[in-house]
C-alpha cells in the first residue's frame, strides 16, 4: 500500500514536472516574440520637432540593413542619423542564455544619448529582458515609455521582408520612447505582439496613435 501511495505519488510528480516542462515549454514559444514596453519615470516634456533620432548600430548588424531601415524613416521623420557601428557592451552579456540584456543596452546607450536625441541600438545578436515572471525572456524590441533609448534585434525576424519588419519594430520602440503605450488597433504599429509575428497584419499606425506622432513632427497620411 505503502509503495503503490509511492508509487502513485512518483507519478504524480513526474507528471506534474513534464506538466511544467511543457508549460514552460509553451510560454516559451509563445514569448519569442514580444516586444517589450516598461514605463520609465522619465518625464516626457521634450518640445515637439526637436528631437533627432539617431541609428544606433552594434557590430555584426548588417549595414545594408542600416541603410535600408534609415531611407525608410527618414520618409516619416526628418531628423534621423546613423552613428557609427560599436562594440556591444560586456555589461550586457548574458553568459547562462548566450545573449545581450536589452535593459543594459538600453541603459549603456542612454548614457551615451545627447539631449534632444533619442538613440535606437539596432544588433543582429539575441536580446532579452524580465518578462512575465520570467527572469530572462527573448525579445524583438525593448523600450523604455517615455525613453532616450531604445534597442531592436534582428536575431528572431523571420519571413519575407525582413526590412519591412524591421522598419515597423523600430516605428514601435520609437513610438514607446515617446510615451505612446500598446494600441489595441490590430493593424496599428503599435500593437503588443504578443507572442505571435504580428508584421503582416500591421498596416500603419491608427488615427489615435497618429494624432500623438503628427504634432511631434512625424510625416503620417
Ligand atoms: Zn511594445
Ligand atoms: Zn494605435
């Protein structure tokens, strides 16, 4: 009786271990995709039109990509630059997952961001954040709501266009480090992910979104 309550409790056990396996498992999979938006408590009071918004590339990001994305945004924004390709930081390293902490770089590109600017990091490496109670979670974008930086991978774009997607990533984070939270519009850029490839069904942002970004000095039809 003993050894079959054992027994039975062993199974328990190991059912309920390979349960959270696979639960973790799911969120796992589900999460690969999200990109992240923390409130900072940074006051955005930056006047309108005055900010430059500077490229920020780390090494092994392709400058084809850089170029690319820049010709498209300087079509929204006016001021837009690329600053020159720099070391990723050792800070940001995170040896158990092989991948950068998007937080530090984020916090190692604040640093660096003059006033009036606001740096986007662009890296073709993984990056991550706390996410969902989830320690070390990957992500496409992080960005700070309002913030001076921001940062975008390549790493986990997948599919046709990767310019096209990459292009709508950095209009999210930009729009995040300019005080604009997730819309719940499905075609607006600034839809949560939430955990799927949201890119194909994103057409522009929504008159909402919009209105905020116009009297920043976008150029939005
Ligand atoms: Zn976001
Ligand atoms: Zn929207």
């Amino acid at each position: 009786m003993l050894q079959n309550k054992c027994t039975l409790k062993k199974t328990h056990s190991i059912i309920s271990w390979l349960s959270n396996i696979l639960l973790a498992g799911i969120l796992l999979s589900i999460g690969i995709l999200l990109t992240g938006c923390k409130d900072s408590p940074l006051k955005d009071n930056r006047p309108a039109r005055e900010i430059t918004f500077a490229l920020h590339p780390f090494e092994t990001m392709s400058q084809h990509d850089v170029s690319d994305v820049y010709s498209a945004l300087i079509k929204i924004y006016p001021s837009v630059k690329i600053n020159e390709s720099i070391k990723l930081p050792n800070g940001a390293w995170y040896a158990p997952r092989s991948r950068y902490r998007a937080d530090s770089l984020i916090k190692y590109l604040s640093n660096k961001t003059p006033a009036s600017h606001i740096t986007i990091g662009l890296t073709s490496k993984d990056i991550s954040t706390a996410k969902a109670g989830f320690a070390d979670w990957g992500v496409i974008g992080l960005g700070y709501c309002p913030g001076k930086a921001c940062v975008v991978s390549t790493y986990r774009l997948a599919g046709k266009d990767i310019a096209s997607q990459l292009y709508k990533l950095c209009l999210h984070e930009w729009g995040h480090t300019l005080g604009l939270p997730h819309c719940a519009v499905s075609t607006c850029f600034m839809r949560d992910a939430e955990g799927k490839n949201p890119f194909n069904e994103e057409t522009g942002f929504c008159n909402n979104c919009k209105a905020k970004l116009v009297v920043k000095g976008w150029h939005l039809n």
